[in-house]
C-alpha cells in the first residue's frame, strides 16, 4: 500500500519561501496548500517548529528548508526528531519543488531520492569568458 501524497512545507527567511511557493503555483497551476509557505520572520525555533507542525498534520511531509543551519534549519530538524513520516531536504530550490509537486503521489522516501537528484541535476554554471560550443543560445 503506498502513502498518500505528500504535504511540502516551505521553510525559509525572509520572504523566499513565499516567493518560491509562488512561482511554483504560477509554473505548475497548482492550487494553494499543495506547498505551504513559512516565513523564519520575528519567530523564534520553537515557534517555527509550532507553525510548521500545523502545516504538515499527519501524513507523510517534507520539509524544504533555505539553509541546513539558522532558525529554519534548526526549527525543521528539531520537529523531524520527533514526527515519524517527515523529511527535510535543505537547499531547497525551484526545480525541486516543481518536481515535488507532479511526484507528490510517489512514497516519500522515493519521492525525497527523486527531487534531491532533480536538484542536483539543475545547478549548472555559464562562464561568461569560456568558449562557447555547440547551444548558440547560452551568452555571456
């Protein structure tokens, strides 16, 4: 039997989260509460981990932290101590959580191994002085 989707939550300072939710739900078409969006603004760690407890409810969940360390990395981390059946993934990027939301419906430890690689796989450097071959569309 396998899980039923899984919950993301988007933990990260400022207003990156919701910025990053955003443009999910722009790509995507997805609707609210697919990705929730939580800010590490004026929140302490236990506060935080409160707030992220409530969005993710009972279920298979992953948490999508901005850094391993600081307040969100350490609110997340605190909370999957205890909660069976939570990941967190910290680094979090766009093709990440677009890949997350079209997979929510795989098991979570599969789904986690899949969007990690995703992420991985996305981050790519353009040198502005290195020759430039082949794709005459990557400039400078």
């Amino acid at each position: 039997m396998s899980d039923p989707q899984v919950r993301g939550v988007v933990l990260a300072h400022g207003d990156m989260a919701v910025g990053l939710v955003d443009a999910v739900q722009s790509i995507a078409g997805i609707e609210d509460g697919v990705l929730v969006a939580i800010t590490n603004r004026g929140m302490s760690p236990q506060s935080l981990a409160d707030q992220v407890r409530g969005a993710v409810g009972s279920g298979p969940a992953i948490v999508f932290t901005d850094l391993p360390s600081g307040s969100c990395g350490f609110a997340a981390r605190l909370l999957c101590r205890n909660e069976t059946g939570l990941t967190v993934i910290c680094g979090v990027n766009l093709p990440m959580l677009l890949d997350f939301v079209m997979h929510r419906e795989m098991p979570r430890e599969e789904l986690v191994e899949r969007i990690v690689a995703k992420a991985r796989a996305s981050i790519h450097a353009v040198n502005a002085t290195a020759p430039r071959h082949g794709n005459p569309a990557v400039q400078g």
